[in-house]
C-alpha cells in the first residue's frame, strides 16, 4: 500500500488541479484508473477544509474519482475521523487501529461493519489541503494471497515433481555410463577383458571409455603374452627335468647294465692272473667268458650310440627305395642258425613280387633285426615264429609273431623305453640290454610311421608300417 501512495504522489507531482485542462485531466485520471485496477484498491483524491475550532470538515470536493454519493458519505464519514485523530489528537474508535504513521501518511486497519470486512487504508496529506485516500479490502486481500499461496504451492509441487524427473533424467545420462564403466573396471581388475565400453560419446566420459578399452586390449595382449611366455618357461623347465632324469636313469642303467660284464671280466682275468687253474682247457673257458662279455659290452655301447643319434637327430633318415622282402629275406637267412639251435618253426612266406618301400634301408634293417632276435629271446610253448608282410593299399604292415607268454598290459607302454625289462632274470639269461625295443620306436619316430604291438593267447607279435612306393 506504500507503494500505491508514492505512485499516487508521482502522479499528482507538481498538478495544479484548477488550472488542468480537461486533456491533463484526462491523462491523469487514466493513470490512477490504471493504478487501482492493477492493484484491486481503491483511489481517492480529495480537498479538504477544517474548521480549526471544532476540527470538523468544513469543505471536501473529491477530485478523483466522481463516486455516487453515499460512497462519498461513507469516505467522507471515515476521511472525518482520520482528520480529527491527526489534527487534534482525537482517539479512533476500536474498529479502527492505526498500523503505520508517518509524517506524511497513516495507515489503518478498520473493520466495516456494514459489509462485516476487513480493510487497509491510507490516508495521507498533499499541498494545498489535497488528500490522498487509498482504501483495500483486507479480507480479499488474505483470499487472494491464499489463493495465490495454493496456486504457488501447486506450482511448486508440479515444478518440484519435474525437476525431480528431470535430474532423473539427466543423471540417468551420467550415471548409466559411469556405472557400466566401474562394471568394466571390475571385470578388468578380475582379468577378464571380454568386456567393452560402446556408448559413443564425445565428452569426457566417452573419452574415459575409450580409453579403458584401450588398456583393456593392452593388458589382455601383454597378459596373454606374459601367460605364453610363462608356458614356454613352464615346459622348458619341465624338458629339462625331464632330460635330466633321463640323463640320471641313463647313467644308472648303464652302470647296472656293465657292471656284471666288467665284473665277470675282472674276476675271470684275475684267475688268469693268478694262474687258479694251471690247464689249458680251464684258460680257454676263462678266455672265452672274458670275449664273450667283452662282446656283449661292445654290443650295448653301439646301440647306445645308435640310440643317442637317432634320439637327437644326429643320424640323418636316408630314403631310398628299397625291396622290404630281400631285407626280410637276408636277416632270416643269417638268423637260420639261430633258429635250429632254439629248435624254432620260422613260418615266412614271401611275396612273389618285390615290394618297394620309401624309407632308410639300414635304419628298416634294424627294425626287423630287433623284432626277429626279440621274438627268438622270449619264444615259447610251440616254438613258432611267423614273419608276416601285408599290403593295405599304397601301406605295407611287416609283423613278426612269437609263441610265448603274452606282455602284461601294465608293461605295454614301457616296453619301448630304454633298458626296461618284463622279466629281468630271463633277459640276463639271453644277454638283453633293454635297448633293442628303443632303437625301434626311435627308427619309427624318425620315419613318422606307425608301429606297436598286440597280445594273443598263444602269444605277442610286434609290427610296423611303411609307405609302398611304385618305381616306373
């Protein structure tokens, strides 16, 4: 309401009322209309004279605006009691209670009880006896703010629910991506680099992203490098265990394996020395026993050699072709003495066309070698050895079968390593080394053919393929 009187004061500013055309009039009374609409209040302007005894009105002409005339009768009746409250100190009515005073305007709280309201109103002095007059429905005044108050707080409600579902929104936005990219991190700090951030995006969090996946693919390169290298290491060292137990267990069979020969050795030439027994014939078995096991010495170092150059790839594979029967043919014939000592029935049938192989004539001669003086040394029974060569298309498979005692199948596998032994006492009986079989998977190996060997009832037959090459 302050404010409405110091607009009012600027509209009447310097307004000499009597000499106004009706034009400034006008542009005057337009303003103070405006006035009181936009602030729902009603506006007076009024000139008053009082009587200085009594302090009664003796004079006012309302200058704005034109009221009907009890409107004016009731202004009039309440300007009356403002005027001798001011001028001669006269006590309002408990109706009216006075809120501001200053030395240029009052301001009043007043209950009408003719229309049983509450109003605000002003009243304040102007030059020349003019008065302003403001006058405000109270009440309306508190409808209006509470109105004003619940539309507020339905606004405030409605902006409050939005800008709730905004910054869910918006968060949402920062949020997601930055909760995807600590999963990313978690599955990363597990060693699992499967994952990938995709969101494209330009800002930080995207340049974040990339930059993740970067050092995802960075540290799955170097970890599986790291895990390759560590693999190599891993076998490297398991190879070298490995030959170095090997080296361990050569050493102790070759020690175990020359130590009863050098002993038979020793002892016989001791008694040779010594002159034990004086005649000739007890000289010669001695001389004979020390040959024999000298020979049988000089036997096993050169497998051993062979073995060791076969094994390591020192002894290059020669192929060639070659007729497999005449190999076959020329090992049975200079075994035939063997065969009539042992009382042996050789079963060999030969094919009536030569068959050519591609493969190294030497190192195949062994093979045979070993599977005939193999099945020699273990058979058995019947007495019976089978040589058996058979065409499988452009592959020949060369068998060689002894009656006897199948191999127990824990020893299947461990037959082909060097200096084992299925039965020890009968492999020292014949002067087995253990080494024959070796040198077979190692010719075999170095041919990349197949061969093994399979139990029967009666019996054990050892084979070996090799590719059939035709000559033009």
């Amino acid at each position: 309401m302050q404010g409405v009187y110091s607009r009012v004061v600027d509209i009447c500013k310097n307004v000499d009322w009597n000499k106004m055309d009706s034009e400034q009039k006008d542009t005057i009374y337009d303003k103070l209309d405006q006035l009181s609409s936009n602030t729902n209040m009603s506006i007076y302007l009024v000139q008053i004279r009082v009587y200085q005894g009594s302090g009664d009105i003796a004079e006012l002409a309302y200058v704005y605006p034109s009221d009907s005339e009890r409107l004016q009768q009731v202004t009039k009746n309440q300007l009356d009691k403002y005027v001798k409250s001011i001028y001669f100190g006269q006590k309002l009515d408990d109706n009216c209670k006075i809120i501001t005073q200053t030395a240029n305007y009052s301001m009043y709280n007043v209950y009408d009880t003719r229309v049983d309201s509450n109003f605000l109103e002003l009243t304040g002095k102007m030059p020349d006896n003019y008065w302003i007059y403001l006058r405000s429905n109270y009440q309306s005044i508190q409808e209006s703010a509470g109105v004003s108050n619940q539309f507020m707080l339905y606004v405030g409600m409605i902006v409050m629910i939005a800008g709730v579902f905004i910054m869910y929104f918006v968060s949402n936005q920062y949020t997601k991506p930055i909760l995807r990219l600590a999963a990313h991190a978690k599955n990363m700090q597990k060693l699992d680099f499967s994952t990938r951030y995709k969101d494209n995006r330009d800002d930080e969090i995207g340049v974040l992203g990339n930059s993740m996946n970067a050092l995802s693919d960075r540290l799955e390169k170097t970890i599986s490098e790291l895990k390759t290298a560590n693999n190599e290491l891993k076998l490297d060292l398991q190879r070298r265990s490995e030959q170095e137990q090997m080296r361990q267990e050569f050493l102790a069979n070759v020690s175990h394996e020359l130590k009863t020969p050098i002993a038979l050795i020793q002892g016989y030439a001791e008694g040779l020395q010594e002159n034990i027994n004086d005649d000739a014939e007890s000289r010669e078995f001695y001389c004979e026993v020390i040959v024999d096991e000298a020979d049988k010495m000089n036997k096993m170092v050169k497998k051993l050699l062979s073995l060791n150059q076969l094994e390591f790839g020192n002894d290059q594979v020669h192929f060639e072709h070659f007729d497999l029967r005449s190999v076959i043919q020329s090992i049975v014939n200079s075994s035939d003495i063997l065969f009539r000592q042992k009382e042996v029935t050789l079963s060999y049938h030969p094919d009536e066309e030569p068959i050519m192989v591609w493969a190294d004539e030497y190192m195949i001669e062994e093979v045979v070698s070993n599977y005939v003086s193999n099945a020699l040394n273990h058979v058995k029974y019947e007495n019976k050895i089978e040589i058996k060569t058979i065409r499988k298309g452009d592959r020949v498979c060369t068998s060689v079968f002894n009656t006897g005692d199948p191999i127990p199948e824990e020893d299947m596998d461990k037959i082909w390593s060097k200096f084992y032994k299925v039965d020890k006492a009968r492999t020292r009986e014949y002067g087995g080394n253990g080494i024959g079989l070796s040198i077979v998977k190692a010719v075999m190996d170095a041919h990349n053919q197949k061969f093994g060997v399979k139990n029967y009832d009666n019996g054990v037959e050892f084979w070996f393929e090799l590719d059939v090459k035709s000559v033009d």
